[in-house]
C-alpha cells in the first residue's frame, strides 16, 4: 500500500524531522553493545559458578517456572510440531495454539543443531537490540533535543523505583513492584530470562512509530506497516494488544478527523491475529481454563514505589503545558501514559500484565522535564558552560534513578553464588532428563513432584502430570494426589487410584533425591503404594523412574479428569 493522502501536520507544532545523524547512530551502536554485555554477565558467571557436578539452568530472574514453560513451546517446534498443546496438564485438547517466535525458535534448533538455549540467548540479544533501535526512532520523533533524546534513553534502560528501600518481605499486593515484577522497567526486563517482554516492546514501538510517520505524512503504507507490526504482536504477547488498541484508539479520538484511517488500518491488519487469540482462548477447554489463573494485582502505592523518580518528573511534565507544547507528540506520550495507568485499575485476573510498556512514556516525559529544567536552573545561575552542567547534572539525575536496579543487577550475581536448586541441578538429574528424552512415550504422561516436573516438558518433549501454576488444570488438587501416592502406607492403590492414574494417561513416575527431603521421604525407602504396578526402569544416585505395567496402560477414553 502506497497511496498517499493530504499531509496531517499541525502547523502550530514544531516540524517534524525525526533525523538521526550518523553521530548518533554510532553512539546508540555503543550504548547497545554496552547493554548486551551488562545482560550477559549474570549468565556467564551463572555457569562459571556452578560446582562439580552441577548444570546452570541457563536461567535468571524470579519466574524460573515460565523459562520452563518458553522451553516446553521451543521444545514441540523443534519436535516438528507447528501447532502446540499445553504440556503442563493431563487433560486431552487440540493442537491448537500457534505461537510464531517460539516455533522459530525450536525449528532453527532443529535444522542447525543448535541447543535450545543458543537460540535462546540469540532471540534475547536481538530483542534487546530491537526493542533499543526502535525506542529510538520513537524518541526522535518525540524531539530534535539531542539531549533530551539521549536523557530519555538512559532513564528507559536503567531507570528503576525505591523498592530496595522498602521492605522486600511484604505481600506482593503491598510490595514494590520493582521488586518482584520484570514488567516495571527495561532494565529488570532485559537482565532476566523474560525475553518476550523485550521483544514485545520492540513490536509495540514499531507500531507507534508507523502510526505516527502516518499521521504526520499521510502513508498509507506507514499504517499498514504499524498493522504488521501489531499483528505479530498479537500472536507472540497478546496482553500488550489490550495497551496498544487503547493507546491508538484514544489518541485517534482526541483528533478523530484526521486519524481515524490510521487507527481503522491497524486494528483491521492486526484483527485476524487478535480474533484468533481470542478462540484459542475462549473455545479451546483447556486454553480456556487459564483465564481463570489470578495473579494478584499491586495496590497503588506499590505501583508508584516501583517506578520511582522517573514518574515524579513525568507527573511535573504533563503539569507543564510549556514542555507539552514545546516537543512534538508529547500528547501521544500524554495519552498512552495516563490511558495505561487507567487500565492498571481495572479488576482483571491479568491485570498486572498490562503494566508492561508504561515506563516508556513515564521516562520519556520525565527526560523533558529534567532537561528543561536543568537548562532554566542553568540560564538563572548564568553558568558558564551550561551545556557541561546539564551534563554533569543529567548524569547525577540518571544514577540516582538507577539506584534500585544497580541494587537489583548486584542481586542476581547473589543469587547465583547462593547455588539455589533448580537455578541449579545436579548431572543426574540431566542424565534421568535424557533417558525420558529417548524412552518416554510422547502420548503418555509423566507423574513427578512439582520442583522437578517443571523442567520435563522442556527437557524430554513428554506430558507433565503437573508442574505450572497457571498451566495445570486442577494443580492444587493433583498435587495432592502425588503427595499421597509417595507418602500412602498402604501396600497397593486402590481402585480410585488406578482410574485417576489411567484417566490421566500416566505412564512413568519419577521420584528424586531432593523430592525425597521436601516430602520427608527416607533415601532409602524404594517400595511405594504404586510399586506392585510398575517397574523400575532407570535409577542412579538421584532419581528413579518406574514404568507402570500393562494393567495400568492408559484408558482409551482417558480425559484426564478425577474419579469423582
């Protein structure tokens, strides 16, 4: 599409060049580089760290069982699967889930041979290169301002909150959210295994961008591209397709003459993609059963901790009408800061979810304010080289604002000297993981406690009985059922027993040393309730498998539901 409509301009506003000189594409080549090999050292000393006879999981951040559930999707595509299925419960559904990034990922494993977490590493890197480049070309459409560009850079990729001043132990209700949220800032999202939140922002971005060259110049091919870059963002993060149709269709009603085409080219580019994240979810019956996952939603006040300095200055920003008016664009910052701070209010199970994104604006309209305001404190103190003070004094601003994730960056490498298991696992642990890989019958289902069954679907292609809080059909219930199974007296399972076992087409148990302790199991107790059932089929100093026996193949009819 390269139709061209009546110039949009406003011309009340300052023009729009949005050049970036070559100075500056070297610098931000710099500044890139930089953020790569601040994100890669927790990784490197992660497996420096490890000890004789341990493996790093190759994972940082908080949320291991999501990295695990990233590999479970990389996992069937490198299978040869196209479409995916839910590998964290038992119930029976389609292949109906189809995530691009993620079988991409597990194909180019596949046709080069690469392990899963080189592609993995090179998807991160990329995204972070992504979501950079694109964050600024939308700060050079925001402002000519070198330094407010430059400003506004740095405070989105280090700014974080005064969470570290708070008390780390509070409930996550009332706890800030830079302590324990990836989505609060690009800093905490980039140094973390969360990568999608990088690469989604990029896209998002990518949108705005377009959207905007749209309305300035009249493309309809800006428009377009905006939708493509929408449309794959709706099938790789569908949350941020909420933030992104609000953001654009609020700012279109501010000035509906002249942007209603764009608003109606993206929505209608992106819609398939949106239309059918919504079937998936809301036909499939156990896609569908996630949405009742409840993640609990921070209060107001943990909200604001967790952002920090950054929302004071941007607060004093859209105070201002002489900064709005002074910069091009400032009220499409404007609208997608307060439009997402608004939708933070509203009581969904997900609604934590939507925060991702919103300190991009919060740190953009702050950088106009710091700027700008270090100019008129340095013209009212007549300074002598008042462009050497608004440099020494941005970069005070920008240290004091980083405070919180150079507290959070130096925790990461505590953590990894800390020697935590599943940060961590033993070789044995690998070895059982590779046996299931070659032996385990991809149509049955794996039965292992909660610690170590979040790495099988990821690691051995194999159905886990249970192992995701939010993916496990019934998890609280079928965690139950496996403590009671390792921890009965009785000699035999009855007949319940069997029928779940046989509904939920479970074919191997697997039981581990560090299981053992949590369940107060004795190392050397070998004989369990199932044990008449099944046969031992791989053992070493950690971990044994059984297989159960013929009588105990899975029910054709199996649903995977309980015996009620």
């Amino acid at each position: 599409m390269t139709g061209r409509t009546t110039p949009m301009t406003d011309p009340s506003m300052p023009a729009v060049t949005s050049r970036i000189g070559e100075g500056e594409w070297k610098a931000l080549t710099w500044a890139v580089i930089a953020s790569l090999l601040v994100v890669a050292f927790p990784y490197v000393h992660g497996f420096l760290s490890a000890r004789d006879g341990w493996q790093f999981s190759g994972f940082v951040g908080l949320y291991p069982n999501d990295y695990h559930s990233y590999l479970a999707w990389m996992r069937q595509a490198q299978d040869g699967r196209i479409l995916f299925q839910d590998l964290y419960t038992t119930e029976p559904h389609g292949r109906v889930f189809f995530h691009p990034l993620f079988w991409l990922m597990g194909t180019a494993s596949r046709l080069t041979g690469l392990p899963p977490l080189a592609v993995w590493y090179l998807v991160q890197g990329l995204s972070i290169v992504g979501m950079m480049v694109s964050l600024y070309l939308l700060i050079a459409r925001i402002t000519d301002d070198r330094a407010v560009r430059w400003v506004g850079l740095g405070l989105v990729m280090t700014a974080g909150g005064f969470g570290f001043l708070t008390d780390p132990g509070a409930p996550s209700t009332r706890k800030a959210i830079d302590l324990w949220m990836p989505e609060t800032n690009a800093f905490e999202a980039i140094c973390t295994s969360t990568f999608t939140l990088p690469f989604s922002l990029a896209l998002m971005l990518i949108a705005f961008v377009f959207v905007l060259r749209h309305y300035e110049g009249g493309q309809l091919r800006d428009a377009a591209l905006a939708g493509l870059a929408a449309l794959v963002l709706s099938t790789t993060h569908q949350y941020d397709m909420v933030v992104l149709f609000l953001v654009i269709g609020v700012h279109a009603l501010l000035d509906l003459r002249r942007r209603w085409k764009g608003a109606a080219i993206v929505t209608a580019v992106s819609l398939p993609g949106c239309l059918y994240s919504v079937a998936v979810v809301g036909l499939d019956p156990v896609f569908s059963a996630h949405l009742e996952a409840v993640m609990r939603s921070p209060s107001v006040w943990a909200h604001a901790i967790g952002w920090g300095l950054p929302l004071v200055f941007a607060l004093f920003a859209l105070a201002s009408p002489a900064l709005r008016r002074g910069q091009r664009d400032t009220a499409f910052l404007a609208t997608w800061m307060i439009v997402q701070l608004a939708i933070l209010g509203v009581p969904l199970n997900f609604q934590r979810k939507l925060t991702w994104g919103v300190h991009v604006p919060i740190c953009l309209l702050a950088a106009l304010a710091i700027v700008n305001g270090l100019r008129a404190w340095a013209a009212k103190r007549r300074s002598k080289q008042p462009e050497r003070a608004l440099l020494a004094a941005s970069a005070a601003i920008l240290i004091a604002c980083s405070a919180g994730n150079a507290v959070f960056y130096a925790d990461l490498f505590r953590v990894n000297r800390a020697h935590y298991m599943i940060d961590y696992i033993p070789l044995e642990y690998v070895e059982a993981f590779r046996w299931l890989d070659a032996n385990g019958d991809r149509n049955g289902v794996v039965l292992a406690p909660g610690d170590l069954s979040q790495f099988i679907p990821g690691s051995t292609g194999c159905t886990a009985f249970i192992g995701h809080w939010a993916q496990t059909l019934d998890e609280s219930r079928k965690t139950r059922f496996v403590a009671r199974l390792f921890g009965s007296g009785a000699t035999d399972i009855g007949d319940r027993e069997i029928r779940i076992l046989r509904r939920n087409r479970v074919r191997y148990i697997v039981l581990d040393d560090f299981s053992r302790v949590s369940m107060n199991i004795p190392r050397d107790r070998s004989a369990f309730s199932f044990s008449r059932r099944a046969s031992v089929v791989f053992q070493n100093r950690l971990v044994t498998i059984w297989r159960l026996g013929r009588d105990m193949d899975p029910l054709p009819w199996g649903d995977g539901r309980w015996d009620d």
